[in-house]
C-alpha cells in the first residue's frame, strides 16, 4: 500500500513538536521550563501556517481510513489556533506549578487526538482518535494537586469511560449491521438494506449518548459545572473549545456521511437535545456565582445552538457550525484568559470579586465584555453573524419553532451576562490594586479582541474558509 505522508503533514510536525519539547525541556531549569510555551506557540503558529496548503486536496489514503479534506483542514487549523491562544495564557500557571512542562507536551497529545478525530474515515480510527484526546483530558483535569482538581478528574475520568463504553457499543451495532468500519462505505451498504433496521436506530441512540456527553448536550451536560469548576483554568479553556469542536465535528461527519438514510430519525432526536440544551443551560446560568460555572452553563447552552447546524443536514448548516465553532472558540478562550489572570492576581473566581475591574485592568475588563456579549450574539460583534449563519440554515427545514427558541435563549443569556459587565463597570472596586497581565495574555486578549470586532463587520474572509468546510462535506 503506497502511502502519501504529505497528507499527515499537520499530524506529524504536531507529534514531532511535542517530542522535541519533551526532550529540551530536560535540560532546561525548573525556573526556565514554562517558557517553553512561548517555542511551542511559534511552532504551532507555523503549522498553522502551512496547513492553508492543504486545502482542496479532498482524498483518503488507507482505503479510506484517514479522509483529508477541506472540512478536516479547517477544524484541525481551530484546534491549531485553539492550542497557541491557550498555551499562550498558561505559561503563568506552569511556572507557578514549578516548570511542569510537560503541561504543554500532554495538550499538544490533546490537539494531535483532535486532529486525527476529524480526519478519520472509519470508526476504529475515530474511537482511538477520541480516546486520546479524552485520555489526555483526564490527565490536565486533575493536574492541580488541591482537591477541587483531583475530585474534576475522577469525575471526568468515570462518567468519560461511560460514555465512551456508551459510545463503542453503539458504534459496534452499526458495524455488526453494516459489515464495515469505513464511514463512506456504511451508507452504501445501508442503502442495499430493506426499511429501516432497529439495530441500527439503538446504535444511533448511543452513539449520540456517547457523543453527546463529550459536547455536554443535555441531559449529558452533569459533569461540566464540577469539571469546568475544579479543572484548571487553562485545561477548562482548552476543553470548552478544541475538545467541543472536535467532537462536534466527529458527529457531523458520522450522521451525515455514515448515516444520512437515517436522518429523518436522529434529526428529530437532535432537535429535542438542542432545545433542551439551549433552555437548560442557559436557565441554570443565571444563578451561578462562580464565573467558571456560569461560563460552564453558558458552554452547554452554546451547544444547543451548534447542534443546529448538524441538524440543517446541508452545506450551509456545515458552514454555519464551522464558522460559529471558530468564533466561539475566540470568544469563550477570551473570557477564560480574563479569569485565569484574575484568578492569578486576586485568587478568587467569584463575579462579586469582578466588582471594579474597569478601574483596575480597563482591557480586561473590555475584553470580557467584547466575549460575553459575542457569545450571546450581539450585533455587530463575530457571535451574532455565527447565529445567524445556523438559524437561517434551519429554518426553511421546519425548525422554525427551533430559532424562536433560540432566539429567546440567547436574549435570557444576555441577562446573565451583563450581571458580570455590571459588577466590573459599575460595582465599587474590591481593591484599587491594578492587576498586573502577562505578556502572553496580552496578545493573546488583544488577538481576540481585534478578531471578534472585526469579524462582526467583516466576516468573508472566515466565511469563505467555513463555505469550503461545508462545500466539501456536501460536494454536489
């Protein structure tokens, strides 16, 4: 079998970097390790880089074990960017845990697990790919020695291993019904069947069980509050962002490719999870005190709303969840990057405790507020064009009772949202010390900032990028 390793270019350079770190980083001093973070964003932003060269390839190798198309390349760029934004903000916390570095060899595994995720073409390939991902995340969980981090990555590590049994159980009743592990080939042989095969409808039930914990769709949505609470703050960022998306990814590509014959079933199962998500999670906000857990909640309301691009079953709903995947990514990595320097300099996460942060860090402050309100689709920041990219994918498909609710929802979360804009601008200051932001965040807050505003305005360049990742899931 002849094999084209330019197609796992991304995938290499990834594992490659984080060997190279792996071995500098022995020689370098406990105080020296963390700046490591700064090489090995300069060496992610390079692949990023030159992962544009791989667009309009759209092949497999591997008798269609590993797809490399234009949807593929987009995520993994998200999970690319995803990765230098919180590397970025983490280099504080791994000083402070004494040069830990392998912090950032264990987040780049993370990103590699991703990367495979949304370029696999059959399922043994996907389930590995997602358990190196999720594996790895139970490891950054639990990577604080207190007891909130040690209790998030028990929790993390049980329920992760139940759903992921949910999941490989319903992936194997597909398999033993179809006879394949290749995606494009399950459809085939789906279509050679006669009516519609009970087994194969409880193997989508789990399958979106299993999927659906690893995106927090209610009522799979339990463990994110603890975890997103206990874990570190970095490790929560990158698990609301790159670890979402993949998996959000990985159902797109399943449902649609593998199970399209089946779409009048799991379509309506979706639109019962998304509407629950959407109200759940952005009901259960509103009283949270702990910004970490409202942002949490906010996370699982946010999946409502991606969801319903999958549910559009069309390019433009592919489109919709590309280009909201990579706006939310910017928006929610934003948000954590304030709390992690607040945290840092205040030891607190309580949103009473934000009360004066104009006065004492005006660019934090603004930030936060730019995130907050994008997430919540405000015009004219990047989060409005990204909901109205998925509701109008939808509602010509007889989900309009779907953006309505949508709709509302995000109005409610607005309300929650400016709770902790009011507490920063116009609460009395707990403290006239100016709160001191490290250089990495600073870039990384000025970078987010800059995009959220200019995307609002100007959204074709993203767009264009996200129409490709939609055109190649939906070639003709």
């Amino acid at each position: 079998m002849n094999i084209n390793f330019s197609l796992f270019t991304t995938e290499i350079a990834t594992a490659l970097l984080g060997l190279v770190v792996l071995a500098v980083g022995l020689f370098l001093s406990k105080e020296k390790r963390h700046r490591l973070g700064y090489v090995i964003a300069v060496g992610l932003a390079v692949i990023l880089v030159y992962s544009f060269g791989s667009y309009g390839q759209n092949t497999s190798v591997m008798d269609g074990m590993f797809i490399v198309d234009d949807f593929a390349v987009f995520f993994k760029q998200l999970f690319l960017i995803a990765a230098v934004l919180v590397i970025l903000t983490s280099t504080v916390y791994v000083r402070k845990m004494g040069g830990n570095y392998e912090f950032y060899v264990i987040t780049l595994v993370a990103a590699l697990g991703m990367m495979v995720l949304v370029s696999a073409g059959d399922l043994l390939t996907l389930y590995v790919a997602l358990e190196t991902m999720t594996i790895s995340f139970y490891i950054l969980a639990g990577y604080k020695t207190d007891l909130k981090s040690s209790e998030a990555g028990v929790k993390y590590l049980i329920l992760g291993a139940v759903s992921s049994g949910i999941l490989l159980y319903g992936l194997s009743l597909v398999y033993g019904m179809t006879g394949t592990f290749v995606i494009r080939d399950i459809a085939e042989s789906i279509k050679q069947m006669d009516g519609l095969s009970p087994a194969i409808l409880v193997g989508i039930i789990f399958l979106l069980s299993g999927l659906g914990f690893k995106v927090s769709l209610v009522p799979f949505h339990m463990w994110s509050p603890d975890v997103y609470e206990g874990a570190p703050t970095p490790v929560t960022t990158f698990l609301a962002t790159g670890s979402k998306a993949a998996s959000f990814a990985a159902l797109a590509r399943i449902l649609i490719e593998a199970l399209p014959s089946y779409s009048g079933q799991w379509t309506y199962i979706l639109a019962i999870m998304a509407a629950m998500t959407m109200v759940i999670g952005n009901i259960a906000a509103i009283p949270q005190t702990n910004i970490k857990r409202m942002l949490a909640y906010s996370s699982i309301a946010q999946a409502g709303y991606i969801i319903t691009g999958i549910i559009a079953i069309s390019s433009a709903g592919i489109k919709a969840v590309a280009f909201y995947s990579m706006v939310y990514v910017f928006a929610t990595i934003g948000a954590f990057a304030v709390v992690i320097t607040f945290s840092q300099n205040t030891g607190s996460e309580e949103i009473k405790d934000y009360a004066g942060l104009a006065q004492r860090s005006p660019f934090m402050a603004a930030v936060l507020t730019v995130c907050l309100l994008s997430m919540a689709g405000i015009p004219p920041l990047a989060g409005f064009v990204g909901k109205l990219y998925l509701f109008s994918s939808i509602v010509n498909q007889g989900y309009l009772w779907l953006v309505i609710l949508g709709l509302v929802m995000s109005m409610v979360s607005v309300y929650y949202y400016l709770l902790v804009v009011k507490a920063m601008y116009m609460n009395d200051p707990v403290s006239s010390t100016p709160i001191k932001v490290p250089v990495g965040t600073n870039v990384t807050l000025l970078l987010i900032l800059v995009l959220t505003l200019v995307l609002g305005v100007y959204a074709e360049p993203l767009s264009v990028l996200a129409n490709t990742a939609g055109n190649a899931m939906f070639p003709f």
